[in-house]
C-alpha cells in the first residue's frame, strides 16, 4: 500500500467557492474514505484549494509529508493555473481525478488542468468516477503502488558479484543509464570475497543450517562425490558470507555471476542464490533479498520491482523450453528458484516439503547441491526488463504455473535437467510471439495478477511496455 497525498481543486472566484466548498468536502471525504478502505494512508490538508497562495502552500504541505502520489481531485470548474503551480511544487508523480457527477462540470476541471500540464510537458495519469466506485479505488492505488515502488529504487546499491557470465550480453547493463533512469548505484565485488569468507565463516552454523536441510527437504541426496555433507555446508558457508557482504556494503539486492570461476573451483551458489530470496532461514522468517544467478542485472532489477509489487520473493529462470504439444512452458534454471515456490507457504517446512537437494550436473565440476522441486500452481505475472537499440521496455505477461499430474511432472521434468527446479507455465503470449520477441533467456514471475501496477511504473519510468495476450 502507498501513501497518497489527496488536494482538491476549487473555484478562485471566491463567491463561486463558498457555495462548491461543502460540495466539494463531500466528494473529496467520501473519495479519501475509500482510499483508506483500500488500506492507503492518505495525507489531506481538508481545505479546499481556491487561491494561487493555497495551491503553493498545500502541494507544499503534502510534498513535506513525503507522500508516493499527489492526487489532484476535480470536483466543480477549477481554475487550472492552481493546478500549475500545486504542480511545480511536487515531485512526485501526478494523478488527476475528475468527480462524474453532472451536477458540476468537476470533467471540464480536470481537462483543462491537464491540457495545461501537457503544455509544458508535464506527465500525469487521468483518471474519473464516483469517489466511491472500486475501480476508481483501484485506479489510483495501481498508480499510487507504483509510485511508492519505482521511489523505492532510488538510492538502492546493487551488488554484483563477479562480471559478465559467459558473455551473456543481456546480464549486464549500463550502470550510468541505470543511474540517470532508476537511482540505483552499482557496487562491483569480486567473486573471492565469496570464497574468503566462507572458508572463515561460522562451522557451527553451517552444520545447524545443513541439519535443517536434512530434517525438512523431501530428500538430501548425497552421492559421495558432487554432493557430500561438506560440500553443502561450503554452500552453506557462501550464503553466510553473502550474507555479511550484503550487511557490510548496504546491498538493497544483488547478482552473483559465479559461471564459472565458482561452479569449476569453489561450488554452485545455488544454496546462496535460493536462501537469499526466500523469506526465512533457519533463523526464521527474513526478509527476501533479491539475489539473481548470472549476475543478471536486469534480472534483477526486474525482480526487484516484481516483489515490491507483489510483497512476494520473485522468480528467476531460463525459458528452456516449450512442449507445443501441450502448450506448455518449462521454466527451469539450474537451483535459482526460491524454495517458497515449492509450495508458497508461510511455513518453511512444508515448502522444504517438496524440494529435494539433488548432486549437481555435469556443468559444475566444483559441485553442490541444486535445490530442485517444481512450482505450486497459481494465476503469475511473468515479464522481464529488456533493451532495444538502448532502450528500457518491460515485456509483460499474465500465465498460469500447472498443477500436472504425477506421471506428467515426472515425464517432462526428465525430459530436460531433471536435478533443476521446473515451473511448468500456460502464458497468454502466443509462442510465436514470445520466441519472436521476448529479449532474453531469463523470465521473471510472482503470484497474482499485478499487471495495471506495473503498467502504471513502465508509465512512471517512461519505459515502453510491451504487454502479450492471447486475444
């Protein structure tokens, strides 16, 4: 939920405004009442704004309180100017509602308020409505979610661990563009940092964390040469130095490239990656921290929006492939995937359920675990951050995670890296579509239905969106 900062426009003849004033009170408390059902916190400075000293005064009063969205209400014919200057003296975005009721021409107010903002360039969304109508209330909250979520990027430090992943291109951004469009610094960190810390990092916790995997995984299954118990507690020991890292340098999310200067020397970091963007630990219930495989930087911009959006840890995985037969999508990378997919619970214990710790494959001579289980079923949002020619464009997405049956799950699972986490995905992307025109191998998901808020921040980053639907 956001923080909405809610002034209402009125008349400046004053004779005009003192017959609206009630009028417009009405209209404006049954609007901030609904907001507030919805469960945003609204700051109102109550009088209506009916003065050029009132505009400056008031948008300077809710800018000060440090609202995510200004919501600039029209109920009556308001002078336009006074949206101008309550305009110049907010930075945050702009939405501007028009009350529906015919009674007052509050349509006429809003559209020249916002003929004037398009004058000088200034973006705004527009939205009208009874202020008791849901979709209204859901309008501004799209808008408003969005606006606490892309000022949430702003002054973030990426962690990157490690350079660009085996010449995948599209794990590596530009850090000045990232900086002049999202606010977001970037922290080089060399992968030995990881293997420093490891080696002197606490033994004891390691074997605690290694018993909890034992006690609550569907299976821990060591095979005496890719995965042995001290291998997993080296994987272990890479999540706890991370761990430090991400304290110490103040990492609001991060990437480890680890391909493959770990994954032939050291061990996977598919422990680490995991651990890191689930919600607990043995300790209990944390914070996820987004942590992308590859060192995706995209990726991981992307899944730090996604979850900010959602209030969920987000998805990580490679398109590998797609069974046209079924019309189905194999979502797969090697451990990356939170085990809170595996089940999407509160409780740890009955994700771990469901995931099995399998010996690593034949790409990673150094060895460990992969964290394998296949993604509970649901409604998801899927997209990712791309470029073209320089150029930001989310490509977005509504599908659904399949709940097969047993010999189906197990007939395409081994079909491809059976070791490997699977979400077996419908999209509303036609395939043509998407093999056409999606911008990387790596997709990103979270639970639900979140696509009008993340319209709303490709609108608010003014990034192209590129939304697939079957229709």
């Amino acid at each position: 939920m956001a923080r909405i900062g809610v002034l209402s426009i009125s008349d400046g003849r004053q004779h005009v405004h003192t017959r609206n004033v009630e009028f417009i009170r009405l209209k404006r408390d049954a609007l901030v009442e609904s907001l507030r059902a919805a469960g945003h916190e609204v700051v109102d400075p109550a009088a209506p704004i009916a003065s050029n000293a009132e505009a400056t005064t008031a948008a300077r009063r809710v800018a000060a309180a440090g609202v995510d969205l200004t919501l600039l209400y029209y109920t009556v014919w308001a002078f336009p100017h006074f949206t101008m200057l309550a305009a110049d003296a907010v930075d945050t975005p702009l939405a501007l509602v028009a009350s529906t009721d015919p009674t007052e021409p509050g349509l006429v107010g809003m559209l020249a308020a916002g003929g004037a903002l398009d004058q000088i360039g200034r973006e705004h969304s527009r939205l009208w409505g009874e202020p008791n109508d849901p979709e209204l209330t859901a309008g501004i909250g799209s808008r408003a979610t969005a606006a606490a979520t892309t000022a949430g990027l702003r002054g973030c430090t990426f962690g990157r661990f490690g350079g660009r992943p085996m010449g995948m291109n599209t794990a590596v951004a530009n850090t000045d563009q990232w900086q002049r469009l999202f606010g977001i610094d970037v922290e080089e960190i060399d992968q030995y940092e990881l293997v420093l810390r490891a080696e002197r990092a606490d033994a004891g916790e390691a074997r605690e964390a290694r018993e909890w995997f034992e006690q609550h995984a569907a299976g821990v299954h060591y095979d005496g040469v890719k995965l042995t118990p001290e291998l997993l507690e080296r994987q272990i020991r890479s999540y706890l130095a991370a761990r430090e890292i991400i304290e110490e340098r103040n990492l609001d999310f991060s990437g480890i490239k680890a391909q493959p200067e770990l994954t032939e020397n050291f061990a996977t970091m598919d422990i680490t990656e995991a651990l890191l963007n689930d919600p607990y630990d043995w300790n209990g219930p944390k914070r996820p921290h987004v942590c992308a495989t590859e060192a995706d930087m995209d990726g991981a911009l992307t899944m730090r929006l996604f979850g900010d959006v959602a209030g969920t840890p987000a998805l990580f995985a490679d398109v590998r492939h797609y069974h046209a037969d079924r019309d189905v999508w194999d979502l797969c990378n090697s451990g990356q995937h939170a085990t809170w997919f595996a089940g999407r619970s509160d409780d740890p214990a009955a994700n771990l359920a469901n995931v099995h710790l399998c010996p690593e494959v034949f790409f990673f001579p150094a060895g460990g675990a992969s964290v394998q289980h296949v993604a509970a079923p649901g409604t998801m949002t899927l997209g990712r951050l791309t470029r073209s020619g320089g150029h930001y464009r989310m490509q977005l997405m509504l599908g659904e995670f399949l709940d097969l049956d047993a010999d189906t799950t197990e007939d395409l699972v081994r079909r491809s890296t059976p070791e490997w986490p699977h979400a077996f995905a419908r999209l509303d992307a036609p395939a043509d579509t998407f093999l056409s025109r999606f911008g990387a191998n790596h997709i990103h998901a979270v639970p639900g239905d979140h696509r009008a808020v993340l319209r709303a921040v490709a609108e608010q980053l003014d990034i192209e969106l590129e939304e697939w639907t079957r229709g």
